[in-house]
C-alpha cells in the first residue's frame, strides 16, 4: 500500500494531490493565482486599459472603471482598421502560399529520393540561422527588381505576400510529419492506379491535418508580427500592417496611450483567435510525435 501512495505522489506536482487537506489547498489556490498575475495580468490590464480613459501609462489598472469606447473611435479615425485590413490581406494570402510551398516541398522531401536530398536540407535549415537584420538588405534589392520577371514590389502588399510564402520551419515540421506515414498506404494507392498528385492530395495530406493546425498557428503568428518586412516595402502609410502602425501611433504626440492600447488590442486578438479556432490540431500535432514514439 505505501508503494503504492508513493508511486500517485510522484505522479502529480510536489504531490499535493497526493496529501489533501487544507495547507495543500491554500498552497495551489496561492500557486494559481501567481499564475494568473504573471501570465495573465498583462492581458487584462491591457483589455481593461483599452476600455477606459488612461492618462498614465505606468499606472494601469486591473479593475474596470468608467468604460468607454472613446479609444476605440479615436483609433479609427486615425485609419487603424484601413491597416488591420492590409494586416489580414497580408497574412491571409501569406498564409495560404506557405502552407501549399510547405506541403509541397515537403512531400517531395519526405516521400521522394533524389541527389543533394540532404544538401537541400540543410541549406532549408540554414535559412533559420539568419536573422532578419542580415538579410534586410539583400531582400529590399530583390523585391526592387524581381529577376526574371523584372518586376518592382516596393510599395505592393505583394511585395510583403511572396517573402513569407516559404518558412523553413513549416518545410521541416511538414517534411518531418510525412517521413512518419507509412510506406503501405502509398503502395497500396499506387497498386490502385493513383498517381503521385492523387496519392499527395487523397493519402498523404489528410493525414497531416494536426502538423498542419501546428505550421498554420505558427505560421500565422510570424506573418502577423512581420515589423521589419513592412518596414522595407511600405513606401506609404496606406500600405501599413497593424505592426508597422502602432510604431507611428506611439510616436504620435496627439495619440494618447489609451488610443494605443486599443489598437494594440486589436493587433493582439487575431493571434489569439487563430490559437483557438486551431487548438485541437495544434495540440494533436504536438503530442503526435510522442504517441508514435
């Protein structure tokens, strides 16, 4: 018996579940509750700011007083929901080009064999290791004159579109998942008569819904949070993303801080929504690796 209320101690945090009575519930009720000041003290100084008048940034409050939209509307007459749009064109179309570079290279990756496999690899891995500073440069030269079709992006959402459509992240998380399915699916279609392109859309591709919940919440997050990329292309405020905005805001003399939270709220909420709306495949395609181990 003591082995065993031993072993259900070792199962759970410091074994509180293990030893009820009331110390151990006052020590979690304390623990929650410094989780939830350090984690989510923050938000909701910024979701109670954003709804009230602020007139000292360094004295936010966590408990609503007189709520308002003021914030709200003087946002939007300072064109905020113009970016926000430009934001979710960016992003949107963004996106949808990485997820279909990723699964694509990705089966040809994972499910092919040729020369310089292992060369591709590791120049797809590279790319990680440099930071956007080092590459600023060379990328505002390209995107003034696209080789071959000589065209100039500076200035286009466009231009902010087709950098982000390849994420070596999303590559390797793709490329990763589809080395796991089973050959025997793939023979077996192959034996029906299914060629490569229906084998990649009707075998491989449903099977990788929860890497794609992982490449579409992570992905959707670096597109949102682009501030060097717009920096770069936006030759005019009408092509500002929501990030690139709020910088012009805070240096805004006339914008005050309670102006700035609400936008900063409205930039913060699509992230949330998106983790939600892909919780259960993201949490799938976490936990997948470990099952099949």
């Amino acid at each position: 018996m003591s082995r065993r209320n031993a072993g259900a101690r070792l199962d759970t945090a410091l074994g509180w579940s293990a030893a009820p009575g009331p110390v151990a519930t006052g020590l979690r009720a304390l623990l929650y509750l410094l989780l939830v000041a350090v984690f989510a003290g923050p938000l909701i100084a910024l979701l109670v700011s954003a709804f009230g008048p602020v007139t000292d940034p360094t004295r936010l409050t966590l408990i609503p007083q007189a709520l308002t939209l003021d914030n709200f509307a003087a946002a939007v007459d300072r064109h905020v929901l113009r970016y926000l749009a430009n934001s979710f064109v960016v992003v949107g179309v963004g996106l949808l080009l990485q997820m279909l570079v990723s699964v694509s290279a990705a089966y040809a990756l994972a499910r092919k064999r040729f020369p310089g496999m292992q060369l591709v690899l590791l120049l797809i891995l590279s790319t990680l290791m440099l930071p956007e500073e080092i590459l600023a440069i060379p990328l505002s030269l390209v995107l003034a004159d696209v080789p071959v079709l000589h065209v100039n992006l500076i200035g286009t959402l466009a231009g902010m579109i087709v950098p982000v459509g390849a994420w070596a992240f999303s590559i390797l998380v793709m490329t990763e998942f589809m080395k796991e399915i089973p050959a025997e699916l793939e023979e077996a279609a192959r034996l029906d008569g299914a060629g490569d392109l229906r084998i990649f859309w009707s075998v491989v591709l449903p099977l990788c819904r929860p890497a794609l919940g992982v490449i579409g919440i992570f992905g959707f997050t670096m597109i949102w949070d682009q501030y060097m990329l717009p920096l770069l292309v936006a030759d005019d405020a009408a092509k500002f993303t929501l990030p690139l905005a709020l910088r012009t805001l805070r240096s805004d003399d006339q914008v005050g801080i309670g102006v700035l939270l609400a936008a900063a709220l409205l930039a913060l909420l699509p992230s949330v929504l998106a983790f939600l709306a892909m919780q259960r495949q993201f949490m799938r395609g976490l936990t997948s690796g470990a099952i099949k181990g």
